[in-house]
C-alpha cells in the first residue's frame, strides 16, 4: 500500500450474513464479461449494470469468446440500445482486444461476471507482465471452476489500473 485514497465510490454486495463487503472501490468503468460457455445470465449482468449507475461508474459489456462463433443473443443489442457500449472480444484469437483495452482507458476498471467467463485470460491478452491462472469449464456442469479466489488489482499501460476479480454465481448490488 503506497496510499490510502478518499472513497468517492464502491462495488458492494451483500454476503451471506446480511453483512456489506466492498468488492472494489474508486471505479470509472465496471466491464460485465459474459459470453456463450458458461451460458450467459442475462439477469446477473443487468445487476452489475444497476451496480454500475448506483456507484456513478461507467457500465461496459464485454462479450467474451466470439471465437466459438455463437451467434450474438438478442440481449447484446438491447445492451446498445439502452447506450451501453459493447466490445466483441477473443481472448483466444486476440479479435478486440485493442478495442477492449482502449475502452478501458486510463482509469480504474475492474472486470466482473460469472465464473469461466474469460476475465482473467482477457487479463493476460491486456497486459503483458500478467501471468493470471486459468482454468476451464467444469465438463458436467460447463461452468467455471473458481480458478481466481482473490480480487488483484494490474497496472494498465495506460495508466490506469484493471481489477480482476473472482467469479459469482450471483450478485445483487447493495442499495444505500
């Protein structure tokens, strides 16, 4: 810890104990990774993005794995529709990373979602010096495995700061 900043705001959830934790804090951009493996919950990424405008953050859909060449769901363009921006993103094949990572620019990210859904491998295409573990899809279930157990904050070349975090199952944002 180099210094402690004035919150001016923060991702919150509740846990399980009815108690508040922050999540992150100081965010200009909340980026809502989905994509077609696991199937995407529309519902938690709606969540993210009520988060988002409670917290005056910039909501940012990033649609992972275009790669698999699944047709994009109706809900990406009601997203654009509604004046969200929306990146098409491979972290496999390198396809919008450079529009990813300009979206992002030089203030405070964090990359949110389900579990598997590529945060942390699209961390690695982002920034050079990342050497974030991943792991795949559970075969039985075809969600993720919970590779990432701690949020970790990277430098950006930019300046900035991107914030991997675990994935959820569910998320609900806290209402102050």
């Amino acid at each position: 810890v180099t210094a402690v900043l004035e919150r001016r705001n923060a991702l919150e959830r509740s846990d399980n104990r009815g108690k508040t934790e922050v999540l992150a804090a100081n965010l200009d951009t909340l980026a809502i990774v989905i994509a077609p493996e696991p199937k995407a919950d529309f519902f938690i990424a709606d969540r993210f993005l009520c988060a988002a405008a409670l917290m005056g953050a910039r909501g940012l859909v990033v649609w992972n794995k275009i790669d698999l060449n699944r047709p994009e769901p109706p809900e990406i363009d009601q997203y654009r529709a509604l004046g969200y921006a929306v990146v098409a993103v491979s972290s496999k094949s390198g396809l919008g990373i450079a529009a990813l990572a300009g979206e992002l620019g030089s203030g405070n990210s964090m990359l949110v979602g389900q579990s598997g859904v590529g945060k942390s491998s699209l961390i690695n295409c982002l920034i050079d010096t990342a050497d974030v573990s991943i792991g795949g899809l559970s075969s039985a279930s075809r969600e993720g495995k919970h590779t990432t157990t701690a949020s970790f904050a990277h430098h950006l070349g930019t300046g900035g700061f991107l914030i991997d975090s675990p994935g959820i199952r569910d998320f609900a944002p806290v209402i102050n």
